[in-house]
C-alpha cells in the first residue's frame, strides 16, 4: 500500500506540510519495502489549479492513502473519484502519520476547506 503525506522536505525525517497544493513534496511510503519515495510537487508554485495538478501527481502515482492538512473541493473530488483516502494530519512528521495511520489514529477529511486556502499558509507544526 501506498501512503502519501504532505512533506516540506525530501528526507526520512522531514516535517509535514499542512497545505495539499501547495507543498513542497510528497512522501510515498511503501507499506511493503517500508521504504519512502519523495516526488517535487510540480503544481505548488501554479497561480491557479495547484490542488489539481498535485491531486493528479498522486493518483498517478498509485497512492491509496493520501495525509495532510487542507485541501481543496477540486482536489478531493479527484481523489475521491480515484479512490485515494484522505486523512487529516497528527503530529508533526512524516514518520509519525505513518505510524497513526497504522495505529487507526488519524481522523478521515470527509469535507473539503475553502478554496485557495493552501495560499500564504505557514508549513509546519500542526496546531
């Protein structure tokens, strides 16, 4: 399986980012090589459909669990429509919503936030 998390960083050990859109990078774990890959997000500097373009970076990459903070009704409607599950982040680093998500922890995002509400957000710890 795959699980992917909103990322500031390229590392094992990086920070998560509360935007979907608009992160730097995606962590994929693999549940089988327990390995991550780390993908750019190419859309998160776009002036409109980064939600979109990131959204379609995931599904292409096969991942069945998508972590993060916010993310926009365009973006989960793709999501959903690829059957990615969406969870709301805990803690602070990737590691950790691995280790939620495997403990059933994590809280599922079953609404959308505003649009455009990735835009000027500060990364990092989540409140």
């Amino acid at each position: 399986m795959k699980i992917c998390i909103s990322s500031t960083q390229s590392k094992d050990d990086s920070v998560i980012d509360k935007r979907f859109g608009r992160c730097p990078f995606f962590a994929i774990y693999d549940s089988e090589t327990k390995k991550f890959e780390f993908v750019e997000n190419s859309g998160a500097n776009e002036s409109h459909g980064a939600g979109l373009k990131a959204a379609q970076i995931i599904v292409d990459k096969g991942v069945e669990v998508m972590i993060t903070g916010q993310i926009g009704p365009n973006a989960m409607k793709v999501l959903n429509s690829a059957d990615v599950n969406l969870f709301k982040i805990m803690g602070n680093t990737i590691m950790e919503q691995v280790k939620y998500y495997q403990e059933n922890k994590l809280t599922k995002i079953d609404t959308p936030s505003a649009p455009h509400s990735g835009m000027g957000m500060q990364h990092g710890k989540n409140k």
